[in-house]
C-alpha cells in the first residue's frame, strides 16, 4: 500500500544550532527565545531526535523515551559502552564494594584531599597500561582535554589544530591563547604550512599541535608518525586525544597509538572513561613526573573541580583490568567481527557508511531534513542511533552515527541495517513529500557533498 505522508513546515527541516550560537541584544537572558521556537517547531513533528532518556540499562536492546515523554523501544546503537562493560558483573560489583567502603562521594578537590585509595590504584593501573606514564585524573574526559590544553599553552604560544577537533579541546585553546591555527581535517600537507609558517614568525614561543587517534564523527584516524616528525622538524608539542580508541581497538586494546607504535611518540596522551571504561572521567597522561605536578596545580579542570569519586575510580580500575585481560582481547575481537559484519550488511543493502572499520560506524544521509525523517523512522521502527547534523558535520553531510557494542548480536545487526534500508527510502520519499512543486532532487547531497 502507498504510503501518505503530511507535509511539515520548511523551518522543522532546515536550520541549524549555529543560527542561534550568537544572539544580539541586550537581555542576555530574554534573546535566546528563537531557539526554542525552531526546536519546537521540530519537536511538534517528531524530529527533536536529541536529549532522549533510556528507561532500562543502555544495553545492545533498550527502552528510551524522548524529551517530550513518548517512549519507545528498539536495538540500540546509541551507547559508547564499546566493550559492554557498563553492566559487566565484575564492573557493578567493584562499585557496589566501593559504595560500600567508601559512600558514594570523595572528600574535594584532588589537589587538597579528594584522590581515595580507589584513584591511586587507578593512576598506577592507567600508567603500566600506558607504559609507564604518568597520569592525572580529572573528573572528565572533557575536563581532561580543555585542561591539556589550558593547562600548558600561554598567551603567546601557538595552537595548531585539525579543524574537527572535540569541542573540550577547541574550548582549552581559545581559553589558552588568540594564536588558534586550525588546518584541513587530517591533512598533513595543511599541517606542515601552517608550522612553517608559525615558526618562520616565532622561534620564542611553543606549539602545540592537537589532534586525536579516532575522530568521533568521521571514523578515521591521522598519520600520528608523520605528525610526529613535523612537531620534531618545527619543535612542537604533540598532543593526542585518544578517547574512542583506547581500550576498544587493537589486540593490545591500545587503540591507533598502539597499532601505529606511537604510544612513545605523543607528547602528551589524554583519554576518556566514558566509552570503554564504564564511567565519567578522564585523564592525561606525560613523561614524567615534573609535568604530571605541574597540571595538578595549573589545570583548572583538575585543581579546581571534585576528584572522581571512589565508585568511578572502582569502576574505571575493574574495566580497565578487563579491558588488559585475555577476556579484554576477546571482547574487543567480538567488537571487531560485529563492525566488519555491520558495515558489511549496511553496503549489501545499498547505505554508504564512512570512514575506517572503529566502534563508530557513521552512515550517509545527506541533507538535514532526510536525516531528520529517517531518524524519526529508525526509532518509530525500533532502531535506535544518533543523528549528526550540520554544525558537528559540514552542511549537507548529515549521518547517523552506529556505536556498536562487543554485546550486539549479528541478529541484531541484520535486524537494524533492515529497519534502517527502511527508514531512509521512507525519509526520502517523505522529504520530498514535504518538498512537492520543488525540484525532487537532490535528495542525497552529501553523497558528493563536504563530508
Ligand atoms: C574526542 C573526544 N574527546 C573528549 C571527549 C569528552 O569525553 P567525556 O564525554 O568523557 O567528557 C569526547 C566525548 O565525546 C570525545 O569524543
């Protein structure tokens, strides 16, 4: 049977968060208004797809309910936990233990008395897995990049960045210096300018070159050895965020830092905890111990934030001991087989996924408004993933991004690329539904569009 769809406004397809990041006038307050008209104008036809709540353990099947209260249920691709140890018996059982020692809380700051017995295990755990670094904790892996940054760059120094760097590390740079150089995404020959020129200028002053193992919207990964070898030519500092990868990737679980023998050769490492470790959290990792003091006192995120609590640190320390483990390498080879085989059915049924084989699978849409439909779709038919849209991805380059989880199934898989083959010839034919009397095409722009 034909399917009928109604029309839906222009303004619930078009739009982005970018139209509202600078609002004029005086009433700080009373301006920021037009965003939540747009946002309710998406919202009334169901295509608000952020800022949902999961009912039940964010697990490969998972009950979830939107911002404006409609629940839903499907086979969820929508949680970082990429070796599924968030509800691993051994994870909940070290926090259950800790609650029990401890409380749930730490006592303040790690810079006056909030590190426990717990974190110091943990940075000792983190440092033999990193080689021997050493590590300072923060309470996120955003507070980790924004004080890596904040934490060592000053006024007159120098940031080089890809331009699809993690927000916590473009917000560390513009609190650190005005001398923000960005170069085209995990392009070396753009890197290289950029250092010739900053060092044909400046001799006095230091560099810091940003970028991160696995870029989390794209899935793909620089040359860290050529980079590498610039930051020696131009004596700069190397920086990695290697928050996607650590722990997921690799049969050492190192990640691209690992696979690409550079674990030696980043200046400074920073993590996250929240994607295979089972907990908020993050940490930077140095050579040595004059710098790991220095950011405890001068990393505002670090000195000036609550230390993790006893229970993350329990349950950070009992992943990351998986996660070292031969059971550790099994997951992340059963991760690994359900990637290939995602990525392998999704092209079987005709969807473009980008980007290099990683627990972060993205999948073509195109233009917004497609994408807004198919998200609705995914999860009306019981899949569940995450839109991405213009500004996090260039215009017209609109995806869903699978996260993909070492407790997924291939029956899952199988079930979700079909619902997903559904959703988007159902958003297509509904975007230009909504487009009658214009020119159907083109409905895929980003197939040949910016990403
Ligand atoms: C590359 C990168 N760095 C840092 C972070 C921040 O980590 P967290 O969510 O643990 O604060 C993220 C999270 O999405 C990330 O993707």
């Amino acid at each position: 049977m034909e399917k009928t769809f109604e029309s839906v406004p222009e303004g619930a397809l078009t739009g982005s968060l970018r139209d509202y990041r600078a609002p004029e006038g005086a009433d700080l307050v009373g301006r920021v208004g037009a965003f939540y008209e747009w946002q309710n104008l998406r919202r009334e036809h169901g295509l608000w797809p952020y800022a949902r709540s999961t009912e039940t353990a964010p697990q490969a099947r998972c009950e979830a309910r939107t911002d404006s209260g409609q629940t839903f249920a499907g086979i969820n691709f929508a949680s970082q936990d990429y070796l599924s140890l968030s509800s691993h018996p051994a994870v909940k059982q070290a926090a259950i233990d800790a609650i029990a020692e401890y409380g749930v809380h730490s006592a303040g700051s790690a810079a006056l008395l909030g590190n426990t017995a717990n974190s110091l295990k943990l940075e000792q755990g983190l440092s033999e897995f990193l080689g021997g670094r050493e590590i300072v904790l923060y309470p996120t892996g955003w507070a980790a990049g924004y004080g890596s940054i904040q934490g060592f760059v000053r006024t007159n120094d120098h940031v080089v960045m890809d331009i699809l760097a993690h927000s916590c590390l473009q917000e560390g740079a513009k609190a650190a210096t005005q001398n923000i150089h960005y170069h085209g995404h995990i392009n070396l020959d753009a890197l290289a300018r950029k250092l010739e020129r900053i060092r044909n200028n400046d001799a006095q002053n230091g560099i810091m070159v940003v970028t991160e193992s696995l870029f989390s919207m794209h899935s793909d990964t620089p040359d860290l050895g050529a980079m590498r070898a610039l930051c020696d030519r131009f004596n700069a500092t190397l920086l990695v965020d290697c928050a996607h990868d650590l722990g997921s990737i690799g049969d050492d679980g190192l990640g691209h830092l690992g696979l690409q023998n550079m674990l030696d050769g980043a200046d400074i490492i920073i993590g996250s905890f929240s994607k295979t470790f089972a907990s908020n959290g993050g940490f930077i990792a140095v050579r040595d111990r004059a710098t790991a003091e220095y950011l405890k006192y001068y990393s505002a995120t670090h000195t000036f934030s609550n230390a993790l609590s006893p229970v993350q640190a329990a349950s950070v320390l009992t992943a990351l001991n998986i996660v070292r483990s031969e059971e550790g390498r099994q997951l992340r080879r059963k991760l690994m087989d359900n990637i290939l085989y995602l990525r392998a059915e999704m092209t079987k049924a005709g969807l473009e996924t980008l980007g290099d084989p990683s627990p972060i699978v993205p999948v073509r849409l195109g233009l917004e408004g497609v994408g807004r439909f198919a998200s609705r779709h995914l999860s009306a038919l019981g899949g569940i993933a995450n839109l991405v849209e213009y500004p996090a991805v260039p215009q017209g380059g609109a995806r869903f991004r699978f996260q993909v989880m070492a407790s997924h199934s291939f029956e899952d898989i199988d079930q979700v690329v079909e619902i997903l083959a559904r959703s988007m010839r159902d958003a297509d034919l509904e975007y230009r539904v909504s487009h009658e009397g214009q020119a159907a095409e083109p409905r895929r722009a980003g197939r040949t569009g910016a990403a």
